[in-house]
C-alpha cells in the first residue's frame, strides 16, 4: 500500500468548507484513496474513496489530481460535529485485510 | 441502519483474568476484524477473519485468540490478561469482495483497562 502523507491538523470556521489535503505520490495504478473519520471516543467511520474521477456522497466530495499523486477531501459546510481525525488511506480495492490508518489530521471546527 | 455492536463499553479487569470481547454485526459480512488503538501507536490490527471458522493473524496477535463460529459474530479472547493489554478495542466488518471490501464498519469501541 502506498504511503501517504497528512497534515497533523487543521482548522475550520462552522458553515466554511473544510479541505483536508493527503499526498500519496508513490500510488500505484490499481490502488484507490480511502477517507475515513474517527469522532472522539467513537470507531472510525468511511467517508468516501475514489480511483481517478472525484467523487461525492451525503457526507463529501473526494477530489483527486490528474496525477493521482494527491487527493483533497471536502466537507462543504462543516459543522462542529465534523471534529475528527482525519485519515486518508491508499490500498488496492482488492486487498483484504488491515487498513493502515497513519496519524491523520486532526480537523477542529470553530464557532 | 448497518450496526457493529460490541458487548461492553467499558471493562475492567485484573491481571491473569481470561477476558472475552464480543462483537456482532447485522449486515451479512464476510469479513470481521480486531484492532486495538493506543496513543501515538494509531490502530494495530490483531486478527481477522473472512469466513465462519477462518482467521489470520494480524500485526499483534500475541496474547491473543478468537472465534468466529457464526457469520455475525467474532469474539476477542485475552488468555490471560496483562496491563499491557490496556487498551481501546475496535470491532470492524466488511464485504468479503468487490470494491466494498475495504469500506470497514467500525463498532464502538470498548475500553479495557486491565489492574
């Protein structure tokens, strides 16, 4: 699974977008971007993953580089419930198994 | 709703107990996961298993067993309990195939703290 990088954390006014940018420059062709949350003193919760295209569910939209070589995941209006950690993963869709949560970014929402 | 539940919240237990954590999940899963989750360490993977009476070790298994006798259910198993095992313990569920298969349903998580 390819590498990828975050940053530690990030702030965000409540009703502003939040974008949480990932780096995963070493990404193979098969593999495709994850994005999960963990709420505080909850399990961690999937948002949203992608291969090449951008991507949007009720939750957020995934936009991924041409390159594939970076992604950014965007709430659109974040809300104070959106404070999470933040992970972004890279893994073939096949692969069963562990996912390799890094350290993430840790997104606070203020009022 | 999709559901992972765990059978307790919080737990306490003392040192050389056998401790059993339990998890259900009502969506059909194939596969079912244990992670333990600790300051600075991120998530660690334990075991999983991909079918009824399957199961693969993980990154951490020492200290460790489980059973998975039905589809819905795959229980944790402490041998006996050491303070090291003080931990967050998360359940996941996921498809056994498809592009599904790396979207984990997580539990809630139960707190152990082992005396």
């Amino acid at each position: 699974d390819a590498k990828t990088t975050q940053p530690p954390s990030m702030d965000c006014a409540e009703g502003r977008a939040a974008n949480l940018p990932c780096n995963h420059s070493t990404i193979s062709g098969n593999e495709y971007v994850y994005w999960y949350r963990q709420i505080h003193s909850q399990g961690p919760q999937y948002i949203i993953h992608g291969l090449k295209n951008n991507e949007t569910n009720e939750m957020a939209s995934l936009i991924i580089t041409e390159d594939r070589k970076s992604s950014t995941l965007i709430l659109p209006h974040a809300t104070l419930r959106d404070t999470a950690v933040y992970y972004c993963i890279v893994r073939v869709a096949s692969n069963t198994g562990k996912l390799i949560f890094g350290q993430g970014t840790t997104l606070q929402v203020k009022p | 709703d999709v559901k992972v539940t765990q059978s307790s919240r919080y737990l306490v237990k003392r040192t050389g107990e056998k401790v059993f954590l339990e998890c259900v999940q009502d969506m059909d899963h194939e596969n079912m996961f244990w992670y333990r989750q600790d300051p600075g360490l991120g998530l660690r993977l334990i075991y999983f298993s991909y079918d009824v009476k399957m199961k693969e070790k993980g990154d951490i298994p020492e200290g460790y067993s489980v059973s998975r006798e039905k589809k819905e259910r795959f229980s944790l198993i402490l041998e006996s309990a050491s303070t090291n095992q003080t931990s967050m313990y998360l359940c996941a569920s996921s498809l056994g195939s498809g592009l599904a298969v790396n979207e984990q349903f997580f539990g809630p998580g139960t707190r152990l703290t082992v005396l």
